[in-house]
C-alpha cells in the first residue's frame, strides 16, 4: 500500500501526499482492529499523523525515518503517567510495508496550545507558561539511563562541535544576511558552552504546536511529540521554550525559569539555537520581536532575556 521512501526526494514525492499514503494509513489501521473508526489526517506534523477516531493517533514513519519510530515508542512508554501534564500511551508500535514503521498511541484531550492561544488571557498564558516549566523540569529529572541505547548523541561534545562546524554554512544556505552570518563564528566564541553539562532526557522541541490545553480552563492537558527526543544539556530545551513557547512576549520567560527552579544565561541559549538541529534563523527574525540593535547580544536578550 505504501511505497518505498529511502531518500529526501521520494520523501518530498510521497509523505505530503495524503492520496498516497491514506490507503496504507487505512490498511493497516483494519489490520490492528480499527478500520471502522474515522481516520484524519493533522495538518501538522513532518511525519504523517491521523487522529484514529475520537481515541487514538496513528503516526507513520518512512523507511528513511525508520529509527524515529524507535525514538518515539520508547520515550512514550517511559514517560507514561511520570509528568504533571498527560504524555500519550503508547499502544502498539511495529514494521508495515517497504520500510515504514507505524506508532499507535491514545489522543491527548484538549485542544492546541498553538491555536488556542490568541484566545488566551495574559494572566492565563503566564500560568499556562508555567505549567509548562513544571512539565520539562520534571522531564529533564527523570533518569535518562534506561534511554540511554536508544537516544543521542553518545557524545554531546562531539554532537556540538559537529553542528558548531556547519553554523555558518546553515544559515547562509537558509538565507540569513551575510552581514550576520558572518558575526556566527565570534558569538559562538565568546560563550563558554559547559563542558559537563548533565546529560537529560530532552524533548527538544516544546512549542506551542506540542501542547494541548483545556479551553475551558486553560489548564495545560498534555505534551506530545517525542519523536525528535534526544540525550544532552538542559538548557538546549530552552530554545524551543523562547522561540515557540515565550516567543519574546514581556515577563513569559522570567515565569518559566522562576517555576523551572533555574536560571539560563540569554547568551548560552542563543549559542544553542545557533547549533540546534532545526535551526533556522531568517525564519526566526521574521516571527519574533526585532532586536533593538543588530548584535547578538541584543538578539539573546530579546529572545530569551527575563528583564
């Protein structure tokens, strides 16, 4: 039902095609004992996700993502029932046709942090940026050990200087202003990353669009979206919470780091958006509040300053 998907390029022939993939998705959801339920297709996601029903998500991975299937399922099984807000349950999770992989898991109720939120009150979004906090603090306190074979990097300081290496070309590809790209080298040099950062389970990846909150409270319901999850210094998960989450909106980021129980330094968390695995900075300046001069510093203190 599903054709082979190994490189970039089938990827971007057959993944967004929902023509193409919903026979597969409905195959093998008759398969598993829900092909009498409703399947429909989010519109979000890289990977293609279906609400099953009112109950249940089903998540697909391409033989070229086949190991984030493996991420996924794991990290949901050793979540389960261990945050302040919901994770889903995994139900099943397994191999299907010429590579793909599938994850079942339960629907988080509630509905999208992401859409919700111009609805949202101010004082609201403070308790729901808190709530938040709560969530990744106690994430980031678990033992990662049992992980520990699944995730990576297996060397955070070599996973850094990995992407310190590709910076510059990254963001010059992706269109950023050469009178910045060519500042990258110097900020990266004046922040001192920690060389003994604790190694945690990351979500990597906490933005609005992975919460889900109860409208009529505006309680946060649950996190989702493990698929990226990764082993490494906690604060690398602060750049998702600025950019995503805070979004540069005045006395968020100073609640979330009061309820986190810590501090971060604006300066490390922009050397880490620099190096993040999706980092995409002309999009960045686009959407988020404009520094009020063109540095580095001012970008950090922008972004993710508590002041």
């Amino acid at each position: 039902m599903l054709p082979e998907v190994n490189t970039e390029e089938e990827w971007d022939a057959v993944v967004p095609d929902d023509a193409r993939v919903r026979p597969g998705a409905q195959d093998l959801c008759a398969r598993l004992g829900l092909g009498d339920l409703p399947l429909v297709r989010f519109s979000e996601g890289s990977q293609p996700v279906y609400a099953v029903g009112d109950t249940h998500v089903l998540k697909l991975f391409p033989g070229v993502d086949a190991s984030d299937a493996d991420t996924e399922s794991r990290v949901l099984a050793h979540l389960h029932g261990r945050l302040p807000v919901a994770t889903p349950a995994l139900h099943s999770t397994g191999g299907y046709e010429n590579g793909w992989r599938y994850v079942l898991m339960s629907r988080l109720p509630g509905e999208d942090l992401a859409r919700a939120w111009p609805r949202i009150p101010t004082a609201a979004r403070v308790g729901v940026v808190a709530q938040a906090a709560g969530a990744l603090a106690a994430l980031h306190a678990l033992d990662p050990q049992p992980l520990a074979t699944t995730l990576g990097p297996a060397d955070w300081a070599h996973f850094l200087a990995r992407q310190r290496a590709g910076a510059v070309e990254r963001q010059r590809t992706r269109g950023l202003p050469e009178e910045w790209v060519e500042t990258i080298p110097a900020f990266l040099d004046s922040v001192d990353l920690p060389a003994d950062a604790p190694r945690v389970l990351l979500h990597t990846e906490p933005m609005r669009q992975h919460f889900v909150v109860d409208p009529a409270t505006w309680r946060l319901t649950g996190l989702f979206d493990f698929e990226p999850a990764m082993l490494g210094d906690p604060a690398y998960d602060l750049v998702g919470v600025g950019l995503f989450l805070t979004r540069g909106e005045p006395g968020l980021m100073a609640r979330f780091q009061q309820e986190y129980g810590r501090a971060f330094d604006p300066r490390l968390l922009l050397a880490y958006t620099l190096l993040h695995v999706y980092a995409n900075l002309p999009w960045y300046f686009r959407e988020l509040p404009a520094p009020p001069e063109p540095t580095w510093d001012a970008v950090a203190e922008t972004w993710f300053g508590t002041g």
